[in-house]
C-alpha cells in the first residue's frame, strides 16, 4: 500500500473505471456470439419464431446500444476530469512573476479594448511549455 491519504480514493475511482470497460466490452462480446450464434444456428425460422427472435435481437441490440453511450459517455467525463486537474496543477504550480508578466502584457487601447502586448519574440506560452 502507499502513504498517500487520497490512496484508496484513486484507487476506487481507477478500479470503477476499469470495472466500467470490463461490463461493456463483455456485454458486447456476449451480444456478438450469441446473436450471430443464435441466428447462424436457427436461421430458417419459421413464421413467428423469426418475429420473436428478431424482437429478442432488438431489444438486446437496444440495451447495449444505450450501455454504448453510457461507456462512451462515462470516459469522456473521466477524460475531461483529467485534463482539468492536469490544467489546475498547472496553473497552481505557475510562479507569481509569471502571472504578474501576464497581467502586464494585458492593457487597454483608446477605444477601451483590451490589447495584448508582447516584449520579445518568445511568447508567454511558449516560455511557459518549455518550463514543463
């Protein structure tokens, strides 16, 4: 086990994560083999046997449509986390003198708009990437 206080919380969140993809990948390979089974194996069906097990395939299809957009939805969410958390320890671990420089480059015009004003070649950005 680690030290870190916020060590069983990473690990729920990361555990829950992969639990998610485990459900959906094997939903899918459930729908997959026993559908194409099913239907390889019975395809002559007669009548109303083959309006069943098409409202069977439906529904099933339906239901791991949804757990799709759920999966998909779910990640993108667990992405986005990331990327602000990335962006926060970024800005948190920004020096003063930089944020003081970027209030500085920030001036109005005489129109009132606010003017971005650069002192040399190498922008705020650029400097601040190469420090990363």
């Amino acid at each position: 086990m680690s030290s870190d206080p916020h060590f069983e919380e990473i690990r729920q969140r990361i555990t829950k994560r992969y639990a998610n993809r485990t459900q959906f990948f094997g939903h899918l390979a459930a729908f997959v083999v026993v559908n194409g089974l099913g239907w390889l194996l019975l395809w002559p069906l007669p009548g109303i046997l083959f309006y069943a097990a098409l409202f069977v395939s439906g529904s099933w299809f339906l239901g791991l449509l949804i757990h799709t957009i759920n999966f998909i939805m779910t990640e993108a969410r667990e992405n986005a986390i990331e990327q602000a958390i990335e962006a926060e320890r970024r800005w948190r671990d920004m020096p003063e003198q930089e944020m003081k420089r970027k209030r500085e480059r920030l001036t109005l015009n005489d129109d009132g708009e606010i003017e971005t004003t650069y002192d040399d070649a190498t922008s705020w950005a650029e400097k601040r990437n190469q420090r990363l």
